[in-house]
C-alpha cells in the first residue's frame, strides 16, 4: 500500500509511514506488520503513533512491538481482540516526519528521494524519481520523463552520488544504456 506523505492537522509536518498493518494475529489484538526502513523496530514502547486508513486518522498508542522468524507484531493500548485488531487491517501506521531521525550520509528515506532530478553523469536529465520500490534484494528508483519510466537499482555500480541539499541523482551512464 503506497502512502503518500499527508499533512499532519494543524501543523506544517508531514506524514511517513512506519509500518503496515497486515492483519490481525490470535485473539488477543496482536496485528501482523510490514515495516518501512527500521523506524517502527526502534520505537520505545508506548509510543504515540497515526494510523491512516481510507483517508481518516486515528489516533493510537503502541503497547508491545515484537519480532520472531515469521516477522514483525505489535498490540496497540485498547485493542484487545481480533474484531477490533481486524478494524485496523491495511492501516499505514505513521509519524510526523519531524519524530524521524535525521538521516545522514549515505542513508535516505524514501521520501526523501522522491521528487529529485536525475541526471547522468554525462549531465543528461532522465527525470524526476517517482517512486522508490523496496524489493528484497535492493532498493530502486522509479524514474520518469512523463514518456519514459526506468527503474534504477540503488547499487554502487548505478548511482554516482546523491545530493540532498540540491535535490538530484548522479547515475552512471554505462548503467543506463545497460538498462535501456
């Protein structure tokens, strides 16, 4: 479920997703979770956090956040059974992006990617990055021209440098005739 970021009521931040809630666990309110980055796996219980589903916001506490080999779990304060665990399948759960750790070097959110210039180090333009894929073995920049979508691999051999004050992406020339 993409989430884009949306403006938090009555102030200037803005959404980032966390987390996804999957499903309900058990009987108890566990709910099975997708995580975004490592965010969510580092919160301190409780936690005050959003959950966005269908357009509306509500306002929860996470209790329990816990992993095990099948994947990531957490409960919520008040939720204490599956039909209310189930109420909250598909919900992004979010903070404001002023709660974030600052990224730094080589470290990106995704958000924070979407929307740059990309540029061959040749200096030709390819577009802007529209969306940021996590697939299991690498991270990917959607790129698009309004004509032309590519998907460029975040890999040391296809991006060159990022500049996060000026907003663009330096790619590899020989990586993008490869692609093309």
């Amino acid at each position: 479920m993409p989430l884009q970021p949306q403006p938090e009521a009555g102030g200037a931040n803005e959404w980032v997703a966390i987390a996804e809630i999957r499903k309900p666990v058990g009987l108890d309110g566990t709910v099975a979770l997708t995580l975004c980055g490592e965010t969510f796996a580092n919160l301190k219980v409780p936690c005050p956090v959003s959950l966005i589903r269908e357009g509306r916001t509500r306002s929860m506490i996470v209790a329990e956040i816990w992993s095990d080999p099948r994947g990531w779990f957490c409960r919520f304060e008040g939720i204490n059974d599956r039909d209310a665990a189930e109420a909250l399948r598909d919900s992004a759960i979010v903070i404001p992006d002023s709660k974030l750790k600052k990224s730094r070097g080589n470290r990106f959110y995704h958000f924070e990617l979407e929307g740059m210039v990309v540029r061959s180090d040749a200096g030709n333009e390819l577009g802007k990055v529209v969306e940021v894929h996590n697939y299991p073995t690498v991270d990917a920049l959607e790129v698009s021209d309004g004509k032309t979508h590519i998907v460029i691999p975040m890999t040391k051999e296809a991006i060159s440098s990022i500049d996060r004050e000026n907003g663009i992406v330096v790619v590899n020339s020989a990586m993008i005739e490869e692609l093309l």
